[in-house]
C-alpha cells in the first residue's frame, strides 16, 4: 500500500519539494488508489506532478496522452535530467527507434512514455500495448476529448478505444481549461467500457483564480502604438500573441525598430530555428516572444510579467490558457487585451468561415470528386495527397472556407483530412561503401555532411532513412538551406537519394464518393457545433467590452467557479476605484431596490424602473450589472428574477 509519505519522499528526493500544493495531494492519491480521476487546474497550478508522482511510485509504465510533440520533448528532457527513465514517440522517428522505445516499455525499462493521440490507432503501439505492464494512462489537454469544447481533436477519441485493450488500468484526465458542459464530456467519453470500473470519476478542481494576475482589456484604435507603449511601460519578459504568422513577423520587427528586444515564432518555422529562439527568449537574451497559438503550452518559464493578445482570441478557454503564462512565479503580472470595433466584425466573420452553409459544403466535396476525378460509388480508402492552393484556383475557392468544409466532412465521416503532414526527408547512399570511401571530388561542406549520415543513421545503404534536416544541419553547423542544396547537389551526382521535406495535407475517402444531394449533415455535426462556437464568439466578446464587472469574476463565471469579490487590481476595478467606487458597491442601493421590485417574482415592466427615485446612469449600470451576473433575466421588455 503506497502512502502520502512516500508519495512525498518522491516529491522531496527528485524536485526538491517538502509538500505537494493546491489539489495535487488529493490527484495523486486517487489515481494511486486506481480510481479513474479528472483534475481541473489552472495554467501553472503543477499539472505534470500529479501524474509523474505516481508514476514513479507504481510498478510499470505511465501512459501521457499529448497533443504536442515540443512538450513531448521538453517533460522528457526534464525528467532525464533528474534521472527519471522516461520516452516520447513522435513523428520523425524511424521504425527502429520506435520499436526499441516500446520493447523498452515491454521490459520495464521507462516510467513515463509519451505518445501523441494519433499514435494510439497504430497496429505497432496496440500490438506492444498488450504486451506492456501499463500503471495508469495519463489524458493531458483533457477537453480536446469534447466537442463541446474550444480545442476538440477527433484523434483524442481513439484514447476510450484503448480501454478496451487494458479494461482494468486507470485513467488521469487532466486539463486548465473547461467549462461544466466539458467537464462532463470530457467524463463521458473517457467512461470504462467494463463493470469493475463502473464507480465513474473522482473530480477534484483548484479554483481558477489566479491572484497575482491583472486583468486588462485596453480599447485601442492603434494597436501597434498602444502596444510599444505597454511594453516601455512594463519591465520583464513577455509574450505578444498574434492571430497570423505574418503579423508575428510584422509586430517583431516593428518593435526592434522601436528598441525593443523581439523575435517571433509560429508553425511554420524550422525546428531549429524555433528551438533557438525560444532558448533566448527563456534566457531574457530576447525579451519579447510575439507568436501565434502554436508557442507557450508547456514552455516552463515561470517570470513572464506580461501577455498581450494584439488580436482577439475567439473563446475565452484560447485566452484564459494564453494568457495565464504570465506570472506563474506568483509575482505580479499583467495580461492585457487590445480590442477595437474591428476585433467584433473579425471574430462573428470566423462563424461563417469556420461554419459555411451546407449547400457549400456538399459543392466542395463534389468539387473533390471532380479533382480527383473519383466517380459515384468509387474510391473507397483512397488516399490522395491535397494541395489546397491548386484545388481553390481550379474551383474559385478561398482556402479558409475549404478547410472548414473539409473539416465538416471529416467529421461527418465522408473524408479522413489530415492537414499538413509532415513528411520528412529520406535519404538512401545509390552507392556501395567501398565505393564512398574512394570518392575523390567532394567538398569539404559535403565530406562532413557525408560523415555526419554515417554518424547519425544506420542502414542508408540497404534503405531509406528519415532524417532531421534542422539536426543534421546543427551537427555541421551550416545553415539549414545550405545543408538542402549539398543534398539536392549529392542526390543528382547519384552518390546518394534525396527526398526533400514537405508539409503536404492528405485526403482519404472513408467511404464511396456519393452524390453530393445524399451528403447528409447532421444537427451534432452542424448546427449544435455552430451553435456552441457561435456562444463562445460572443462570450468572447462580451468579456472584451463588459466594463461593470470584474475581469477575473467574468473568467471564473464562465467556468462555472462563482466569486464573492473582486480582484481589485483589473482595469475595471481599478477604474471604479478611480471614481471612488469598487465594482458593484458603486450602485449597491440601485441593485437593492430593482432586486426588491422583483422580490415578488412576478414580471415587471422595464418602465417601472421609472419610479426608482435614483439618477438614470446608477439605475442602467445595475440593470447592466444584473442581467450579466443573471440575477434577473429579460424578455419581451419584462424583468423577471430568476
């Protein structure tokens, strides 16, 4: 029976810690005692102990669920360093090395193995599942699982199916971001496919609040401006969140013109590029990171003193994750929202780009059969690789509303859309070893890159090999396009076989091409998702121009935490303070005197409001305030309590 002690003799031995903080105890203790368990904790409330604790208590490995392969690597090395036996298995490992990581797992050999959600449906990983003393699986990101929720991955689906290969080993879900409808989603599709498990889930939530974090929404008509101006305002490292890769390129240069340390990242950047600027950026030798939504999951940088989002997330759950990377130290920080009216028109524009009609979905899968040439009936488990600018030249389509439509498609079970695979490069020698060795007309540039194939990959005279273009290029220290034209130029001296890197998207009919008059869409795949995307627009919306409320009360509301006070440090509060009021206290008497109009609980007419002898403005910031907070609802010009 393994006690609080040794969990925290654990804890002590490899991080240090004397205790365990906020419901880390209560998460560890549950999923050790091989209860299925739901943690709900906010941004830095020390997720990753609660499972590798247990994990290293327990006999056998620990299974960690993660969308993304950087936080893969980082909680990997990590672990490593405080000699923690721990693996990922991410794409761009080669089948030997893949195969090794699992044996390992088989004999004992790793606590902790990382592996993506779409790795769960391989016939590789099932078959050695089977084989493998597994502790308890570990759901990171747990409400990607929910459609109901901002950030869902069809992938994470597969985790219930691996259930049923191990009926008996428990579940951890973990996630900061989810609202009561995710929550119990997330619980649903987790659920145990067997009796023995029938006891359902032990949920343990840490309050969202977060204490030392401002909450600010700043309306500004010059972004740009308004946001060198914050940043020579505020000391600290900080991060600049922007919608576009281009804009991230844009904004940091435009700071650097303005004296102010920045790079940028986003996606699409080269693995070693982005490895090297987010090493300066956590050794303040930069001091700004602008980047898209592709940076800061799991990026352990605990003195980030400032978020600003320069362009309008769209849900709350995207902004409350982003922007609390700041202050995770629990020293004083800021995340700061700039909006404008143009912010309103771009966030209710995505409703209709991420949801077109019907009519024009069904014409892009037609237009797919067109371009592939697939006739009625035909086609069944067909792969075809996707170029998105060619398919929308050929049919006048803009990409944004393709994607979306695809996306429909795939979810209706009509297409298997993988966007932007990454397929990495190949490398096979055309000639024997012998005959490497004698080669005699090669530059220096291409004799290390020679030895540094030979060095790093086995097997590149009997078959290709998957290489990392960006790794190589580091070994050698050229650049990584100088590395790609020493292969290009290799590859057609046939000393050896270069197949470039690309990105390329991949469309797969899951069934027969149909007509497109029998695609059928139905209200769980359509019109209940739009639904729910189109309330999280407006609750973003909302957040960003509600000027009588909390900004912290606002957030916690939205997840279902009720807050009795206001965090006093907002920029709503602190507007209130000015005017010698703190939040709500400001029309107390207003409030008090509607809510004793209603104490009946019969309808009333808004025009009653009339004979409240009090000034008009108190009068409409109460109403405001109540309506918001739903003490008292309005319909058809009534007032009701609810």
């Amino acid at each position: 029976m393994i006690t609080t002690k040794d969990y925290q003799l654990i804890l002590k031995k490899y991080w240090g810690y004397d205790d365990f903080r906020g419901i880390q105890r209560e998460i560890i203790e549950s999923i050790g005692s091989g209860h299925d368990t739901l943690g709900l904790m906010p941004t830095g409330g020390g997720k990753s102990i609660t499972f590798q604790v247990p994990a290293l208590a327990q006999a056998g490995t620990c299974i960690v669920i993660t969308p993304l392969i950087a936080l893969m690597k980082d909680q990997v090395e990590n672990l490593r360093r405080r000699n923690i036996s721990a693996a990922a298995i991410y794409s761009g490992l080669t089948h030997e090395e893949i195969l090794i990581t699992l044996e390992n797992c088989i004999f004992g050999g790793t606590k902790l193995l990382y592996v993506s959600p779409e790795r769960l449906g391989s016939e590789l990983f099932q078959t050695k599942l089977r084989h493998m003393k597994v502790s308890f699986i570990t759901v990171d990101e747990a409400h990607c699982i929910s459609q109901w929720g901002y950030d869902f991955r069809p992938s994470y689906l597969e985790i219930a199916k691996i259930r049923k290969f191990l009926p008996n080993v428990p579940i951890l879900a973990l996630t900061a971001t989810a609202t009561p409808t995710v929550v119990d989603d997330i619980q649903d599709k987790l659920k145990p496919s067997t009796a023995q498990r029938a006891e359902g889930f032990n949920v343990y939530k840490m309050s969202f609040e977060r204490k030392n974090l401002a909450y600010v929404v700043r309306r500004a008509t010059d972004k740009r401006q308004e946001l060198i101006h914050i940043l020579e305002s505020m000391k600290g490292s900080a991060i600049v969140y922007a919608r576009s890769r281009r804009r991230t390129k844009e904004i940091a240069e435009l700071l650097n013109e303005a004296g102010i340390s920045a790079t940028f990242y986003h996606a699409g950047l080269d693995t070693v590029v982005k490895d090297e600027r987010q090493i300066k950026w956590q050794k303040d030798e930069t001091r700004v990171m602008v980047a898209t939504n592709a940076f800061g999951m799991g990026i352990d940088k605990p003195d980030v003193r400032l978020v600003v989002h320069v362009d309008c997330p769209d849900s709350v759950e995207a902004y409350f994750q982003e922007a609390g990377r700041a202050g995770r130290d629990g020293q004083k920080a800021y995340a700061v929202l700039l909006y404008n009216d143009a912010d309103k028109r771009k966030l209710e524009k995505r409703i209709n780009d991420t949801f077109p009609e019907k009519d024009y979905i069904k014409q892009v899968y037609e237009h797919l059969a067109y371009f592939y040439q697939v006739g009625v009936g035909s086609a069944y488990n067909y792969t075809f690789e996707f170029n998105i600018d060619k398919f929308c030249h050929a049919f006048h389509h803009f990409p944004i509303q393709v994607d979306s439509a695809l996306k429909i498609l795939n979810r209706a079970g009509y297409i298997e859309y993988t966007e932007e695979q990454d397929n990495q490069a190949r490398v096979m020698f055309t000639i024997s070893r012998n005959q490497l060795y004698q080669l005699e007309s090669t530059t220096a540039n291409e004799e290390k890159v020679i030895t540094a194939l030979l060095r790093n990959y086995g097997g590149l005279f009997t078959d290709y090999n998957y290489i990392d273009e960006s790794f190589l290029a580091s070994q050698v220290q050229l650049q990584p396009q100088q590395l790609y034209m020493i292969l290009k130029a290799l590859s057609q001296r046939h000393i050896l076989h270069f197949i470039p890197q690309k990105k390329t998207p991949y469309i797969r009919y899951t069934q027969r091409r149909e007509d497109k008059e029998h695609i059928r869409l139905m209200p769980d795949i359509y019109e209940e998702r739009k639904q729910q995307f189109t309330n999280r627009i407006y609750a973003m919306i909302d957040y960003a121009t509600s000027d009588h409320v909390c900004r912290s009360r606002q957030l916690l509301r939205y997840f279902g935490e009720e807050n009795e006070h206001d965090c006093h440090q907002c920029d709503v509060c602190l507007s209130h303070r000015a005017e010698g009021m703190v939040s709500e206290s400001r029309f107390n008497n207003a409030t008090e005197q509607i809510l004793k109009l209603l104490d009946d609980h019969q309808p009333h007419a808004i025009t009653e409001l009339r004979d409240i002898q009090l000034p008009t403005d108190k009068l409409d910031a109460a109403l405001e305030y109540l309506l918001k907070e739903e003490f008292i609802c309005q319909e058809d010009g009534l007032l009701s309590k609810l």
